[in-house]
C-alpha cells in the first residue's frame, strides 16, 4: 500500500499546482469549519456540563439532549484528525487532489454535524421544550444560537464553492485511489522531524511492517474494539459524576454511546476513506452494513423511547429501566434484520459489488 502512496506522489496521476484557483477556496472553506468546529464544541459543552447553563436550556431534555451529547465529542474528534492531516498541505507544493478532497468532505461532515445539532435545538426552542425550567438565562442561550447558525451556513457555501472548483480528475486517478492510512508515513516524518530517527523509524514501520494492511483487512472489528472502550469510558464517566446507577443501566449507556460511535465510524469510513478495505462477498457487505444500522438504532431508539413507547401502547413513557432496555435493543435488533434483508436483495441484483 505504501508503494501506492508513493505513486500518488507522482505528478502525472492527479495533483493540484501551486496557484490553482481550487486550493484558495479549499483552504477558506476549511479554516471557516474548524472555527465553527472548536465555536461549536465550546457551546456545546457550557450547554450541556455548566449546570448553571444547563438548568435553563430548551434542548436539556431528549430527544434533543441525545444528538448533542453524540456530536459534542464526534466534532472536535473529526476536526481534530482533519487538522493533523493538513499539516501535509503546504503552500509551496503541489498537493494530492485525493487529500484535498477528502480534507473537504471531512470538514464538511463536521460542518452538517453542528448543522443538524442547531437544527435539533432550534426545534426545541419551536416546541417550547422544558418550558417549565426556562429562566433568565433562556433568552441569552436562544440568542447564542444565531451567530453559530450563520457561521454554519457560510460554511457551507463556502464548502459549496470549494468543491466546484475542484478540478475533474486525472484519467486513471481514480481507479489508484486514496485514503487516510496513506499520509500516516509522511505525517509521522513531518511531525518527528526529516532529520529524526525516530520518525523515520516509525515511517518505515508503518509501510513495511503490514499496519496499514492489517488495519484495512479488520478495519471493522478494530472499530468495534475502539466502540466499545469509547461506550465503557463514557459510562464510567457518567457513573463518577452522577453516581453508581447500577448494572443494567450502566450497561445500557455504555452500549448506546458503543453502538453510536461504531455506527459513525463506519459511515464516516464510507464517505471519508479512512481505510479503504479489499472487496468483500455480499453476504459480508450486507452484513456489515445492517450491523452499522443496528448500531446507529441504539442511540436513535434511545432518544425516542418515550414515542416508542406510546405507539406500541404502553403509556406515556417508559418508567424503568428493564423496559428501556428491551425497547431500545428490541429497535436495534428490528432494524438490523431489516436492513440485513434489504440490502442484500439489492446487493444480489447487481451485476458486481464493489466495496
């Protein structure tokens, strides 16, 4: 894979000359997303861990609540990773269409995280949720919402421009490819020094030592892995500051966030080619693709206990934890099987699959 990445640095394959209109335009539209990317995550936080801001706020409740405590910690985490990958873009060199395009779509997924965050939270101020709780502070939360939405949709445009100006690509670039694996050699030389030994040493590693194969060839089931240790670190991070909640309860919320953050990462690994894995059977691809929607159920059943709750008869809203638990495996059990179905009759009646 590193032999690939070599030949992405190759001019004749696809790469964006110093003075190209598109690099101006990509460059303005990724400094605007990760200022609203770091805006975002400083609200998002005093909304949500400052009780004093808090206890007034419209979207403290779910189904609202339940969207920003996802996209508070996916935001900064995917601007992050974006940012440390722009430190390869440098001004006076040519750049990999493939980097600057993907470097777009990243930020631009940051971008429609705040967006569908703002979306979630204006609905709240329109439902008049929790009015009961609002107070003099409301007034001021509702108001800080409007400058992070115009920062929001300038940052789309500006997405919107940057894209189109990027040129078509080279005949045959596209079937080389490119993903996030293949910049870490020449990331882990840049951040150690080009005199380093250490990151030589570490560049050489990651093309000779098979990482980078052995992470797209499992690149599912590493996710999975770090899922789960993300779902157990958030449930103890509950559990220290809000007190033990018990077994069930802890395993519920350490499932959710797992089952969230797999779903992300695997959808994110789709758009963005952070490993681009080899061609898998259909039985496989379905598969995968319905343990991705089972996850991503487990955060949205949870969110909409209570409407699940009441279609299926049961009262107004769930008042234990048993019965949460089973409505909200139950969705992501339901939704799996259907998905599993669905997508592999129309995997079937395609001529070819490719991953």
């Amino acid at each position: 894979m590193c032999t690939i990445a070599a030949m992405r640095e190759d001019m004749t394959i696809d790469h964006l000359e110093v003075g190209h209109p598109a690099r101006p335009a990509a460059a303005v539209a990724l400094l605007t997303s990760a200022a609203g990317a770091a805006a975002f995550t400083l609200f998002a936080y005093l909304t949500t861990q400052v009780r004093v801001v808090r206890a007034g706020s419209p979207w403290q409740g779910d189904p609202y609540d339940a969207v920003v405590t996802f996209t508070m910690f996916f935001v900064p985490l995917l601007g992050a990773l974006g940012a440390a990958r722009a430190l390869l873009c440098r001004r006076d060199r040519p750049l990999p269409r493939y980097r600057v395009e993907q470097l777009l779509r990243t930020a631009l997924v940051c971008t429609l995280l705040v967006a569908a965050t703002l979306a979630t939270d204006w609905a709240a101020v329109a439902a008049r949720a929790d009015r009961a709780s609002w107070d003099g502070g409301t007034t001021w939360l509702i108001a800080s919402l409007l400058p992070l939405t115009g920062m929001t949709a300038e940052s789309l445009l500006l997405h919107r421009r940057a894209i189109r100006r990027l040129p078509e690509p080279a005949p045959g670039a596209e079937d080389v490819g490119g993903d996030w694996l293949d910049d870490l050699a020449p990331l882990a030389n840049l951040l150690a020094g080009s005199r380093s030994r250490t990151g030589r040493a570490l560049a050489a590693l990651i093309c000779r030592g098979g990482v980078l194969d052995f992470v797209r060839l499992r690149f599912a089931l590493l996710a999975a892995a770090a899922a789960l240790a993300a779902g157990l670190l958030v449930a103890t991070g509950l559990a220290s500051g809000e007190g033990w909640p018990g077994v069930l309860l802890f395993a519920v919320e350490a499932a959710v966030f797992a089952g969230g953050t797999f779903a992300f990462v695997m959808i994110c690994n789709s758009a963005l080619r952070f490993a681009v894995s080899p061609p898998v059977s259909r039985t496989r691809r379905a598969a995968r693709i319905a343990t991705t929607a089972g996850a991503l159920a487990l955060p949205v059943s949870l969110a909409l206990r209570d409407t699940v709750w009441q279609l299926l008869g049961f009262g107004d809203q769930v008042d234990s934890v048993g019965p949460w638990a089973a409505v909200t495996l139950a969705c992501a059990l339901l939704t799996g099987a259907l998905t599993f179905g669905t997508a592999a009759a129309m995997l079937a009646a395609r001529p070819e699959t490719r991953k």
